[in-house]
C-alpha cells in the first residue's frame, strides 16, 4: 500500500513540549501549549510484508539508494538506532513495534520527499510515523492515530536525537491540533478553523545548532537560579499560554489579522526572554532580516521563526491566496526554497452516528441473511459496493473523524467481515491494483468506527439516545442508515455541515416533496431566510401529516409566492441537548405506544431552542423498501 506522512509546523508553542515536561519535577511550571499542524509538504513511501526489516531511501536526486536490510532481530535493530545516523529512526520504530506488537518484517520504499530536511519541519518524525503506521496498516493492529503518534516518539527517542513529544503531531494529518504538555501527560484536541487561512514558510539558508539551543534552554529548568531563567519560564509558561489561547480564538473566528498580530508578538517575547539564554543561535540574523524587509511586510501579516528558532525556517500568514503566492515569489527570488500551505476550514462537527440496528422487516427475506445496509450498489466510480460504504465514503469527503455504528450485538460479525477483517491472501492476489487499494481504504476507514450497541428495539428515538457518550457535548451529524445519496457538487454532508455552522443551531436537511406524499415522511414548515429558499428558520416538525394536514398548515411560499412542502432529507446535525431530552423521556417512560420517539424531541428544540433547515442540492435514494431499492440500484451512479 501506499503512505504519506507529511512534515509538522509549529505554528505558536515552541519548546513548550518539553518544557512542560519539567511539571513533574517543579509543579509551578505551567503546561505546555503547543499549536502544531501537519504541511502539504511530506514523505510517500510503499510498503508491503516482508521475512525481514528493509528500507530504501530516496537520493537528493530522485534516484534510489540501495536496499538496508536487518534481520527480525529486536536487538540489531535497537543497536543500529542507538548508533544513530540516517538509518537510526527508521530503526528504533521497528525496534519498538517488534517488540512490543504481534507483527512480522516489513519492506519499506521510499517513493517521493517533498519535505525540506533538518529545516524544523520534523522530517525525522515523519518517517518514524511512516514506519509506525505502515507497520499498524499492514499488519492491522488497529492502533489509534495518538497510538501511531507514541510508537514513532519511543522509536525516535532510541536515537541519539532529543525530539520533543509534539514533533510527531504530524501523525494527526493536515490539520491544526492543540497539545497540551504536563509531566508525561499529553492531551491532543483538534482545533476549529472558522476561514480558510494561507501561510507561507521558507529556508532561511542559514545554519543552527539545534543541539546547543536545547541544552541552553533546558539548563533554564526545572528551578530558575538567575534572571534569564526566569524569563525563558515566563516566555514558555504563562506568556505562551496566554497567546497559545488568543490564537484559538482567532483561529475558530479564521481572523488572520489576529493571528498575524499574535505572530509578531510571539517572536518579539521569544526574543526578549529566550534569545538571551542562547544568543549564539537565537539572535538570528537571518530570520530578522527577513521579518524587516519591507516587502515581506506588505504582504504578510505577521512573521515568526519555527522550531528550534534561529536561522532555519521562518513562517509568514496573509491575508489571501494572492498575497501568499506573491510573498511566495518574492521569496523564491531572493533565493529562498519558499512553500505555500493553506489551512482550509475545519467545522466543529467531527462526529457521525449513523442507526443500522433496525430488523429490515420491508427487505425480508433478504435481510435474513444480509443486513439491508449492506445491500450492494454500483457506485458511480464503477464498483459493487456495500450501500453503507457509500455513505461512510462520504462521511470521510465531508471531514468526518469518528463514526459510530448503532448495531444489534448480533450484527457485529457482519460489520466486522467489511471493516475490521482482511482479506485471505489468495482472495488478495485476484484483485486488481485498484481494488487493492480501496481494500487498503476499507480498512482505514474501519479505524475510524466505533461500534455502539442497542440492546434492545425500543424506537428511533432509543437508538439515537445509545449514542450519548459517543457523541459526548459536541454535536454530532446523523445519517439514516438506508439511503445513500448523491450532488453535482459538495456532497450532500458537506453542505449540511455548512448550514449548521452559520447558525449553530440543530439543523435538518430539507427535501421538497409533492403534498401527497407528506403521510410518508417528518415534514416541516418555516421561513426561508434567503433569496435562494436554502435556509429555514423552522417553526413546527410534523411526523407523517395527511395531505389535507400540510395544505392547511405545512405549506412555504418560496419567493414566486408558491406554496411548497418540504421533509426531512435523511440528514440531520444534533445538538447535545437532543440527547438530554431522550434522557429526560426514557427516564420518564414518556413513549409513543411501545416506542420512544426522536421526533417529539425535535419538536421540543424546534418551539425552545430553534431548529435550522437546509435545502439540500443532490438527491436521496431508498434501499429499505423493494420497489424504492430497484429504482435505486438502476439509476444510482448513473
């Protein structure tokens, strides 16, 4: 299989890994903040089983060096890590996960290096995360991302190298993640982006001596005997957390401006309280003269240094993509390896439920033997699929990080025979290379689900509430688990994330429906709050009205004054209060019939709390009804 791993860029926080670290020894030291995000920059390699360790490296020129090989001996390898040099990381992480995981060698090769090297980008904690992972894919420990983290970290540290613990945040991907550091406790959150937001780093082509700054520095710790000790404690102490909070803010509200500012500050503590602790190295020539070239400073709104500081790399944040690809050029022609990346926005909702604990009663006998959900559907790219791999498709297009599966305990093996269980090797070998790798792709999406039981069918409304502490106080995106859907453009995820992030309000997906088919479905009114008729401010939910019911009180004037209907579109973004509700009803018995409803508690929020509807720009498709799952299975991909 293929891997990337890209490098890691400090962008607020450096030093507060370790620093925070000297909590255990002296608790008056602060924790360590640490803003880090992963650079399109990074390291591809292709990976496959092997009878020993092997790694080949790329050459600065593009071409292959030689095979290294070891044998699957603990030992020989944690001796070639301690011995350190170029081979030493690659080695110390198969060292580790030899000894410590029930795995066999490994081959890896690396194919491509786009990550500048020794530049503060921790190119050396993106191939011991490389390794770590490949080793978890191929031999699918199902280890977490935090877990991948900590292998790289113990095998890099058997090397003579002294890396902090947030260099391997570069497992948590492209995205920007707070760390917080606290004598050997670590705590990773991702980080809400409210606007797209462009940075710029570069080579500065200067030379630093990593080494000498951290040992500087550390002599700073854990008791403070003089003032320049003092200063370095308060810069990566109380000052840091103070900015390290400012940018969280800044960055949920995608205010560049802000952080630009919060930039200039940073460096301007950084010089004035650590710099004096190591001027050989942090002076940095370099780096101040780049933060004082005029045209740097028209086109960027605040400039810092990365890493270690000193003369290595310097990053830079704009306003634009214009300006970021203007400072970009800039920089080139003064001679400087110059690189863009942009943060895109990162919405708050991370999660997704999606309810597959239903008996599929419409699909019998089907449903005897398979669950509806996995009823098989030719997706557009041409293959057979499994609906629910659809759908978890595009929950992964959408930004989604976890998924919970609300199944019947007894539905386990077949959820586990898609996600969670390989292949045999024969069976393997048969497939093509793409099917191959979207193999490979099943099985890191299966990382992401977490299965959640309902233990008996008590109604919608108790499934959904089975997911309360997945879903914790965060809100969460829920799918039916029998449609599918399809959009020319953003799926139709993507678009419902959107809406709830401009209004944060518990927000369902809209479909506009004949007025005869509203008994079929939850159908609601309200008032459109753009030309477009996209967002409802809803004013009443009601579950199956009769035609008559809708013509007389569930009908919307779009801006032609007709009047039309609209249903939930099988989409929906909860909030933390639905799940306070279902609590409140199952503790108090409060069902409809034998059953406890979600409907009821829609309604509720929709009078109390408001609920947003968006009308979505795609189409739905039924596989839970025969004549529905026809239409769907000749028409769907199309």
């Amino acid at each position: 299989m293929n891997i990337f791993v890209p490098g890691r860029l400090c962008l607020f926080g450096e030093h507060s890994d370790w620093a925070g670290l000297y909590n255990r020894t002296n608790s008056a030291i602060e924790p360590g903040l640490a803003i880090v995000t992963g650079i399109e920059q990074g390291i591809y390699g292709y990976v496959t089983r092997s009878d020993k360790f092997r790694f080949r490296a790329l050459k600065s020129d593009g071409t292959h060096d030689e095979w290294v090989e070891w044998p699957l001996s603990v030992k020989q390898l944690k001796a070639t890590a301690e011995e350190g040099g170029y081979y030493s990381y690659v080695a110390g992480v198969a060292a580790f996960m030899l000894e410590y995981y029930d795995v066999g060698g490994l081959s890896v090769d690396i194919t491509k290096v786009t990550l500048p090297i020794k530049k503060g980008l921790s190119s050396s904690a993106a191939i011991c995360v490389l390794v770590a992972r490949a080793f978890n894919l191929v031999y699918d420990l199902q280890i977490s991302v935090r877990g991948e983290m900590e292998a790289a970290y113990r095998g890099e540290i058997m090397t003579p190298s002294r890396c902090g613990r947030l260099d391997q945040a570069c497992a948590y991907g492209t995205k920007p993640v707070l760390m917080r550091f606290a004598s050997e406790n670590i705590e990773v959150d991702r980080l809400a982006v409210g606007k797209e937001l462009h940075w710029v780093f570069a080579d500065l082509n200067g030379e630093k001596d990593t080494l000498k700054i951290l040992s500087s520095l550390n002599a700073c710790y854990p008791y403070a005997q003089n003032p320049i000790a003092l200063g370095v404690q308060k810069a990566l102490g109380p000052e840091n957390r103070r900015i390290v909070e400012q940018v969280i803010q800044a960055m949920a509200h995608g205010d560049a401006v802000q952080i630009g500012r919060l930039m200039n500050e940073s460096q301007e503590i950084f010089d004035r309280l650590v710099a004096p602790a190591c001027p050989a190295e942090l002076v940095s020539p370099l780096l101040h003269r780049v933060m004082e070239d005029p045209q740097v400073r028209a086109l960027a709104l605040g400039v810092k240094g990365v890493g270690s500081h000193g003369d290595g790399t310097v990053q830079m944040i704009c306003k634009d993509a214009a300006d970021q690809e203007a400072l970009r050029d800039y920089l080139h022609s003064q001679s400087m390896e110059a690189h863009c990346f942009t943060i895109p926005a990162q919405r708050s909702v991370r999660k997704a439920i999606i309810p597959v604990a239903g008996y599929g009663t419409r699909m019998f006998p089907a449903t005897k033997v398979v669950k509806k959900e996995l009823f098989p559907v030719v997706d557009r790219d041409g293959i057979a699929k499994p609906a629910l791999l659809i759908l978890l498709q595009e929950l992964e297009k959408a930004g989604i990080e976890q998924i919970g599966l609300i199944i019947s305990p007894e539905d386990k093996p077949d959820f586990d025979r898609l996600f969670k269980r390989d292949l045999a090797i024969d069976h393997y070998r048969k497939l093509s290379r793409p099917l191959r790798d979207l193999n490979v792709a099943i099985q890191q999406l299966g990382q992401k689900i977490t299965y959640i039981y309902q233990q008996e069918q008590l109604g919608f409304g108790h499934a959904v509430y089975q997911a309360r502490d997945f879903a914790g106080q965060d809100p969460v995106l829920m799918l039916l688990g029998d449609h599918i859907y399809s959009s020319a453009g953003k799926t139709c995820a993507e678009q419902i994330l959107e809406a709830f992030e401009r209004s944060g309000q518990l927000t369902v997906a809209l479909d506009e429906i004949p007025v005869e088919r509203t008994m079929y479905y939850g159908t609601l009114t309200g008032q459109f709050l753009d030309a477009e008729c996209r967002h409802m401010q809803v004013s009443n939910m009601v579950e199956k009205p009769t035609a008559e019911y809708a013509r007389g009180y569930l009908g919307v004037r779009d801006k032609k004054g007709e009047v039309r209907y609209y249903c939930v579109f099988g989409q929906y973004v909860l909030t933390p209060k639905v799940f306070e509700l279902l609590e409140r009803n199952i503790r108090e018995g409060r069902k409809n019939g034998s059953e406890y409803e979600l409907t009821g508690v829609l309604q509720e929020i929709c009078q109390t709390d408001g609920m947003m509807g968006y009308r979505v720009d795609g189409k739905r498709y039924d596989i839970g009804i025969p004549q529905a799952y026809r239409e769907t299975v000749s028409t769907f991909g199309g």
